[in-house]
C-alpha cells in the first residue's frame, strides 16, 4: 500500500497552516511550523506570489487530502462515491471524509493523531458491530458501534490519550463515547460546522469536475 514517508511538518509548512498531523505535539513549542512557518525550501525572505484560480483549487485539494492522511487515488475514489450519491457533492464528500473509521477514532479522543489511528486499525485493534475492521478507509454507518480493544496496557494507554486530548479538543458532537467502555458510537451525520478545519468543498468540486 502506498504511503506518505516524508516529514509530516513539510506538509504544514507547504499549506500554509496547522494541520494537526502530529497531535498535541502541534500545540507545543516544538512545533516546526511555529519555527518556521514558511514552505520547504523557501528562506526568511520568502513572500508568496499571487496564486491562479486552478492553484488555489489544487491547494484546497492537497490541503483536505492531507488532513486526512489520504493520496490521491483513494481521495478521488472518495469524490466519486459523493458525486454519485444524493445531495451536494461538497457536503457529501466532507460526510465521508469523516465517517472513515481512522476519523471517527481521532475525532472520540482514542488517538493523538489520524496517524495512530490508523495504526490502531492496522493492528486489528478496533472492532465495529463486534466484528474486526483493518480497514482504515472503511465508512462507519449511524448507528454502528466502534469498540477499541486490546490487553490492560493498551487500554490504559487509549485512556491516557483521551485524558491528554481533552485539554485541547472535545469528542466531536456527532458522536458518542462511553470513556468506561471504550466505544464511540455515530447518532448522526456529521455536519459542516463540525469539522472544525477551514475547507472550501467547492474548489475541490470545481477542480474535479473539469
């Protein structure tokens, strides 16, 4: 399976922004964005040129995949299955993006980050209606039960997250997590407010779309 190996801090320092690829490391200090908060490549002097339509769709693009840990073969299968479904595309899409199962367990707080999350996944750590998914892109339905599982330790250690997670973010309102049971469960569609990251859906339709 084909992944991204580079330096994660790269990516927020080509958008532009925090991407919050590293969790609460993200917050601290240490952040290589806060110290040099230009793109790879680029000096102290550095000043962005005004960008093209095309380029700023293509940013937005770039910016959403990496947020959530995708490359572009899987993200534009993503694309497809919203442009296919009923209602608006954009929306659809950002609905979709969230639901994956790597999401939903960083957005209940039981990972620092997308990226362990997904290793959870991988390892056969999480399972949905009782039954063991290692599908990271795998979309959760409403009403589906994730349960995160494994020996003390490692239970420990997703309680631990969720205590350290608390002091920046909160468990996503569409969701509902039992902190002594380890399960989150979906109650409804997430919604475009609750993404919480500043995503224009429409340059990636547009983008598409051509």
């Amino acid at each position: 399976m084909a992944r991204y190996l580079d330096s994660q801090c790269k990516l927020c320092r080509r958008e532009g922004m925090k991407l919050s690829l590293k969790g609460p490391r993200c917050n601290t200090e240490k952040c290589a964005f806060i110290k040099h908060p230009v793109p790879p490549g680029a000096n102290a002097s550095y000043r962005p040129a005004k960008q093209s339509y095309y380029a700023m769709q293509l940013r937005e693009k770039q910016k959403t995949k990496r947020i959530y840990g995708m490359l572009e073969k899987q993200f534009r299968r993503f694309f497809s299955i919203a442009n296919e479904s009923k209602g608006v595309t954009g929306q659809r899409l950002l609905q979709l993006l969230e639901l994956r199962l790597d999401n939903v367990i960083y957005r209940s707080l039981c990972a620092l980050s997308r990226n362990q999350a997904r290793q959870y996944v991988r390892h056969g750590k999480i399972f949905v209606n009782g039954k063991r998914v290692n599908i990271p892109s795998y979309i959760v339905s409403i009403g589906e039960e994730i349960t995160v599982t494994g020996n003390d330790t490692f239970k420990k250690a997703i309680q631990e997250n969720i205590e350290i997670n608390s002091k920046d973010r909160s468990v996503s309102t569409w969701l509902e997590l039992n902190k002594d049971l380890l399960s989150v469960k979906p109650v409804r569609l997430p919604k475009r407010e609750d993404i919480g990251v500043a995503i224009n859906e429409q340059f990636i339709v547009e983008l598409y779309s051509k």
